[in-house]
C-alpha cells in the first residue's frame, strides 16, 4: 500500500505472476530509451515525454488492485454529457470514441499526482517486486552454516526401565 496524503491510498498486489513484472518495466524502458538520455526537461521532446509517463502509468496501474488501478488511470469516453464507457489508455478510449463518432470525447480523469510522487512511486515498485539491488539472484556462498542442536547427545542408558508419562509435558 502506498499512501500519498491527501490523495489517499494506492494498493498493490502482493505478488506478480510470471513474468509481468518484467514485462512492464521492459515497455517503461522502451519508452525512456526514446528520451536518448536527455536530463534536461525543458530540451524533450514533449510527445516522447508524454509516452514515458504513460508508460509508467500503465506499469504502476497493472501492479494495483482493480479499485486502486481504477482511480489511478482512467480515461472516460463522455458522450452528450455521459460517461459511455471508461479504459485504461488514452488509444483505447480515443478509439472508442470515434466508433461512438460526433460528440463523443474522452476525458483524462485519471489521479493527477506531482511527478516526485510517481518517480516515487516507480522507484518504491521497483525495489518491491524487483527485489532492489540487495536482494541475491543466486544463494549466497557465504551464507553461515546451520546452528548446532540445542543440548548435547548422551551416551549412558537410562536409569529407568520404563517410560513414565507426566501430565501436560509432550514426549520428545
């Protein structure tokens, strides 16, 4: 769960299957690749930097919960001052919106978040279903050794012939 403040919660699946996790990142940084490393805001090209935040929108929505991805990205298609329909891309609902031709329009009613909070947000994912860099990919080598048994193993036989049960103590 990540809570942003006034905005409320956003909550996460607990696990990712296969290879989602991948697989979204992977079209994150297909995305970012186009930016061709440029730092600087005000010199990217804005179409390029609007596929990037939309691709981490996507990413970070398919690691939600339904109710949370649902607040976080959504693009309503409003005809005659009606929501029609709603999707998770700005392509679907624009495609939907021309099938529903004349004065249908989509409308981003999406969570609008500071971009701190959603590099936050991708760099917090990340460490979570991804594992961080701290997080071995292979068992360690130097992982200690297990513990000895707790007491010692005796050698002389026991003075008892038979075995006595006392309340409320468990055979070993």
């Amino acid at each position: 769960m990540a809570t942003l403040g006034d905005l409320g919660e956003l909550h996460f699946v607990p696990e990712v299957v296969g290879t989602e996790f991948l697989d979204g990142y992977q079209k994150v940084q297909e995305a970012q690749e186009a930016l061709g490393g440029e730092q600087d805001l005000t010199k990217m090209e804005p179409k390029v930097l609007r596929q990037v935040y939309a691709a981490m929108r996507l990413f970070l929505s398919g690691l939600m919960t339904p109710e949370s991805a649902e607040r976080f990205l959504r693009f309503e298609v409003v005809k005659g001052g009606k929501v029609a329909a709603h999707f998770r891309t700005q392509e679907e609902a624009d495609e939907h919106a021309k099938e529903l031709g004349g004065t249908a329009r989509v409308r981003n009613s999406s969570m609008r978040l500071p971009d701190r909070v959603l590099m936050d947000l991708m760099e917090w994912t990340t460490e979570l279903y991804g594992g961080g860099n701290d997080r071995p990919t292979t068992p360690s080598s130097g992982s200690s050794r297990a513990s000895r048994r707790a007491g010692t193993t005796g050698k002389a036989s026991s003075r008892s012939k038979g075995s006595t049960r006392t309340a409320g103590r468990s055979a070993r």
